[in-house]
C-alpha cells in the first residue's frame, strides 16, 4: 500500500475514533500496526539488497560503520521511501497529540468514560511512531540534540556511498 494513502486512511481512522471510539479505535491501531509492518517489512528488504554489496562495504567502512549502515539501510538504499516512511510516522504522532484532548472532552461531554480506556493505545502508537520516526530520517536524528556522537558514523557512510555512487555501484 502506498504511504500517502496510508496517511489518508490514518486521518480518517482519527476522525472515526473521536465520533465512534469503538470502531475508530480499532481501526487507527490496525493502521498503525500495518504502518510498522510495511516499515519492517522495507527495512527488511533494504538489508537484503545490501548484502551481495558487504564485502567490499566491509573493506570500505569500520566495523561501527557498517553496523550503523545496516541498522538504517532503509535510508541509504531508499531515501526518499524512507522520508515518506517519517513523515508517516510524524502524521501519527501528531494525531496522537490532538487525539487525546479530544477524546478527554468527548468523555467528558457526553459523560461515557470508558472512552478513556482507549488512552493507553494512543500513547502505545505514539511511541512507536516517534521511535520509529527517528530512526527512518536519518539526518534529522543525527542533527537532533543528544544524539550527535552518531554523526561521525553517518558522514563516514555518506562519504563512502557517494563515492560509490559517483563509481556507478551504488544504490545496490
């Protein structure tokens, strides 16, 4: 499934469960587990295609390097699917934020506070989309605050596969 209309259907599965929680609820966590799969499942793929490209990677690249380039091969194979994939999970955290109020006030409006219960799903996916989220955009999370002793081993990489992309092998 394409990620902008995953995107789509999450908008509506958050409109959906701020009117009917017992049907939009259960529709935003499938999407938001489908979301997760789709990325595994591209990360996955990702590895995949680099491994016939190892040797000669582990000959270019430090033992730390190398890990790092696995652990987000997503990004270094597909960037642009793996920015899509971000801004994804970005779309989820951000209706993660305006869901909560809304569903507060519902409960509290129409007096029906076992809508609450349905809270600890939305703090549940934003979690997921914020871990997630931070590791597909690559330069954002080596950029961000606390996070800048990974940047060696991205400038490491990039240097290395732009190299590699100049000589014509590289994307894998």
């Amino acid at each position: 499934m394409h990620v902008r209309t995953l995107e789509v259907l999450l908008v509506f599965a958050a409109i959906t469960w701020v009117a009917v929680p017992e049907w939009g609820g259960p529709a935003f966590a499938a999407l938001v587990l489908l979301v997760v799969l789709s990325i595994a499942g591209k990360q996955r793929e990702a590895r995949r295609r680099l491994l016939p490209a190892r040797p000669s990677l582990e000959a270019q690249l430090g033992p730390q390097a190398l890990a790092w380039l696995f652990r987000h091969a997503l990004y270094y194979v597909e960037p642009v699917v793996s920015r899509a994939w971000a801004t994804a999970c970005g779309l989820i955290v951000l209706l993660c934020v305006f869901l909560v109020p809304a569903l507060v006030l519902r409960a509290f409006f129409t007096q029906d506070f076992l809508t609450l219960s349905w809270l600890p799903l939305e703090v549940v996916s934003f979690l997921v989309a914020v871990l997630l989220g931070g590791r597909l955009d690559v330069p954002v999370a080596v950029n961000s605050r606390g996070r800048q002793g990974n940047k060696p081993l991205h400038d490491e990489v990039a240097r290395v596969l732009e190299l590699r992309a100049v000589a014509g092998r590289w994307p894998p």
